[in-house]
C-alpha cells in the first residue's frame, strides 16, 4: 500500500519532539574546552613532559661538572692506628759536635705495638690534561643533549595534545551524529508501526525501520565506548576531569587560512627549514659530536699531562720496643710540577677507541636515516596541506549535496514518491558526509601542526592560531543550535 503523505502539521510537531529530546541527551556546546586550556593542563600533568622535564634538570650539573674540571682539587687524608717498626743500619757513617766522627757504625730501633698517625695534605691544579679537556667538551654535549631533548618533547606534547583534543571531538561528534540519527530512526518506526496498523503502510517500512535502528543502537554503543577512551586519555594529559572535557572541531574558514599561510612558502623552504631546526636531526647530529668526542677522549688517555702539586704531610711513632721507649716524627712539604706519562694499558685503549669510533660510524648512519625520514614526513605534512584544502572544499560540497538531497527524500516521501528505506539511507549519508568533513578538518589543522614541529617551529604562538579556529568552531556550533531550534 503506498505511503500517505503526513501533513505540515504533524512534521512541525515531530520536528519539535525530537528538538527537545536532543537537547536533554546531547552535551551543550557552551561547556567548550579550549585547546589552550588543555595545553596549560598537559604542561603540568602530561606524564611523558613530565619525565622530559626531569631529564633538563640534569644539565645544569653537568655544566657544573664541565666547569669544575679545570678548578684546583684539595684533598686531606688522615689515619691512626697500632703500628710495628724495627729498623736495622748497618756500617753507617756517624758525625756529631764533641764525639768526632766515626765509621762502620751501627744503628737499631724497635717499636712493638705502638700507636702511629699520619696526616697529609694535597692540592693540584691541572695545567695541560688532554683528557679532562676532552672530558668537558663530552659534558657539556650531554647537557645540550638534554637541553635539545626537552625541546622536542615539549614540541611533541604539544602536538600530542592537540591530537587528543581533536581524537576526542570527533568521537564526541560521531556519537552526536548517532543519536541524531537513532532519535529520527525512532521516530520513523513508530510512524510505520503507526501507519501498518491503520493499513496505510506495508510491513517492510516497519522491519527496515526496526533493523536500522537496531544498528545505530549498537553503534551508539560503540560510539559510547569510543568517547570514553578518547576522553581518558585527554583527561590523563591535561589532568581535567573527563566529564568537563567538551573539545571541538575547526570551522572551514580558520583551517583553510592556516593551511594558505603555510602552503603560501614553497616546500624547498620547508625542507630547509627542517634541516636546520628539527629537534630530532639537531639531536642526531650532537650524537655523532659525543660519539666523536668519545674516540677522542680514549685517544687522550695516551697523552701526558702535566699538574701542579703542592702538599704537605706529618708521619708520627711512638712506643716501647726492643731498646726502651722510642719516639719518631717525619715531617715534609713541596710544591711543584708533576709530569704523567701513560705508557701501557693492556690493550684497554685502543679497544675502547675502537668501540667509540664504531659508534660514530653507527651515528652518522643514524642521522642520515633521521634526515631522509624527516623530509619524508615534511613533504607527506606538506602535500597534505595543499590538498587538505581543496579535500575540505569537495567534502563541504559533498555535505550540502547530501543535505539536498536528504530534504529531497524527506518531500518525496511525504508525496509518495520515496521510501522509507530512501530517507533512512539518505539520513545516513548525511551524517556520514558530516562525519568526513570534520575529520577532513581535523586532520588539515593537524597537518599545519606537523609540519611546524618538523621545521622546530611549533611553539604556543601557533597552538594559539589553532585554538582560535576551534574557538570559533564553537560559535558556529552555538549558532548552528539556535537556527536548529528555530527550525
């Protein structure tokens, strides 16, 4: 039997059925989250910056280390205890003032359990030490390595963040969409339940009704679940509570502009850019300098140095022994110049040189690697920009065509001239097309994102234009829901 057309009346007053239920069982748009926000957040609470940022509090010291290197050392040692001494002299020449002098005479002491201290006193300042030159210059590296570490991370938690909004948005857009559709569905199986009791429409309407809607529930579920994680885990970067998290998408207007900035300079710029800046080649290459530095500081352990010594020092026995009671003290101070020469190390050298050169070898293999992947990633980042646009275009003419057409179906089928089945389907790629816009979107602004970080250039500048775009995502969004209400 065909279907009867349903009245104007009875469309305004679904219409406004199904506004209202919307409006109790979605999120309000005025909750926003802002990217900027959640950025302060992940700054204080992201796990992975958290330990980046424990790694730079180690450069300092290093400096430190580098520095001291080259300062005098003093060091006191000091040490009492029992002692034994027998000493035995033999044809020993003797001179005294009123006995004469005499030779082939005999001298003996003894101490048997007596008590001994020692103190001596060193300072030494090194004056040519290869080797501690080396050392500094290996220290110093470190602690730009953890420097430049700390730049990237901070680059990549950006990044990161940004990438957990945008996850959590559109999961939070896909279940919207979804129980857009279950509300319509719903409401379309009550009509054909409706209209197969009064005889004016066939049981097929009511059993493709009942099995669309059967899926959309199960993919609701899923769309659920899906919030749920992306949700946890942007919680989990900006310490927010997973149930005020409210993030949205880049409106056309703002992505489009961005992604014209960027592609507006050539990719040759790009790739130069990211030579020069690229945390993770600048990382690289201070690997092959430590590797480098390393190979030179075996080389300077074969290498004399030279130090300037001064010490000072006191050795006291005294106890009963062999020939009564006797008493003995050293005292001694110099200063001067000490000459060290190493001359064998059993090999050790040459095979840990040995090992360091072939770590060199195996970082300039590495760096090489990095920079090919790098201009790899810049160019696919840059390439998705200029096409990102024009993708966006054709997805937004693809939304209006289904919109079209789905307001076509809806009058086709109040006349007759379309199914049930027609407008489900036509609702359905509605929202899908919906659904791709916006990740179209998502994935241009990230894009911009990217590639900023690839050229070591993302910085909270940037973040800022980014949140601006989803800022006023938020007022379309806003404004979209007023129209709807009005409609």
């Amino acid at each position: 039997m065909p279907a009867l057309p349903l009245s104007s009346r009875a469309l305004s007053a679904l219409a406004l059925a199904a506004g209202l239920t919307l409006a109790g069982a979605l999120p309000r748009p005025a909750l926003a989250t802002d990217l900027l926000a959640a950025w302060a957040g992940a700054e204080q609470h992201d796990p992975e910056l958290a330990v980046a940022r424990a790694a730079r509090a180690g450069a300092q010291p290093l400096r430190e280390q580098a520095a001291a290197l080259w300062r005098p050392g003093v060091q006191l040692a000091a040490s009492a205890g029992a002692a034994s001494h027998d000493s035995d002299t033999r044809g020993a020449h003797f001179a005294a003032p009123g006995m004469g002098q005499n030779d082939g005479v005999d001298f003996s002491t003894s101490v048997h359990g007596g008590t001994a201290t020692r103190w001596a006193l060193q300072a030494s300042q090194p004056l040519y030490h290869p080797q501690r030159r080396v050392q500094q210059q290996l220290l110093q590296l470190q602690a730009d390595r953890a420097e430049l570490q700390w730049q990237a991370a901070h680059q990549q938690a950006m990044l990161r963040t940004a990438e957990r909004y945008l996850d959590a948005a559109l999961a939070q857009q896909a279940l919207q969409l979804t129980r857009q559709q279950l509300q319509a569905v719903q409401r379309a199986l009550e009509e054909a339940q409706e209209r197969f009791r009064i005889g004016d429409a066939p049981i097929t309407d009511t059993h493709e009704a009942g099995a669309r809607l059967a899926a959309l529930q199960a993919q609701e579920l899923a769309a659920q679940v899906a919030l749920q994680v992306k949700q946890r885990l942007l919680a989990d970067t900006t310490g927010l509570p997973p149930e005020t998290l409210r993030p949205q998408l880049p409106v056309a207007a703002a992505t489009a502009a961005n992604a014209s900035a960027a592609t507006a300079l050539p990719l040759a710029h790009w790739q130069q850019q990211a030579e020069d800046a690229n945390p993770g080649i600048r990382l690289q290459r201070l690997a092959q300098e430590l590797a480098r530095a390393e190979a030179e500081r075996h080389s300077a352990r074969a290498a004399p140095s030279v130090e300037l010594v001064a010490q000072a020092g006191q050795e006291r026995l005294h106890g009963s022994g062999d020939f009564g009671r006797s008493r003995s003290s050293a005292r001694s101070a110099s200063v001067g110049v000490q000459l060290t020469v190493p001359l064998y190390t059993g090999g050790m050298r040459e095979a840990r040189q040995e090992q360091a050169l072939r770590q060199l070898e195996q970082a300039q293999a590495q760096a090489d690697s990095t920079r090919q992947q790098v201009a790899s990633q810049t160019h696919a980042a840059w390439l998705g920009l200029s096409a990102g646009a024009q993708r966006v275009q054709a997805l937004e003419h693809a939304l209006n065509a289904s919109r079209s057409r789905l307001d076509a179906t809806r009058t086709g089928r109040e006349a007759g001239d379309r199914t049930l089945l027609d407008w489900l389907n036509a609702q359905n790629d509605a929202a899908a097309a919906e659904l791709a816009l916006s990740q179209a979107r998502g994935a241009l602004l990230l894009d911009g994102l990217r590639l900023a970080l690839l050229a070591g250039q993302l910085d909270e500048q940037r973040l800022r234009a980014a949140s601006q775009a989803l800022a006023a995502a938020a007022a379309d969004a806003a404004t979209g829901s007023a129209q709807k209400e009005k409609e």
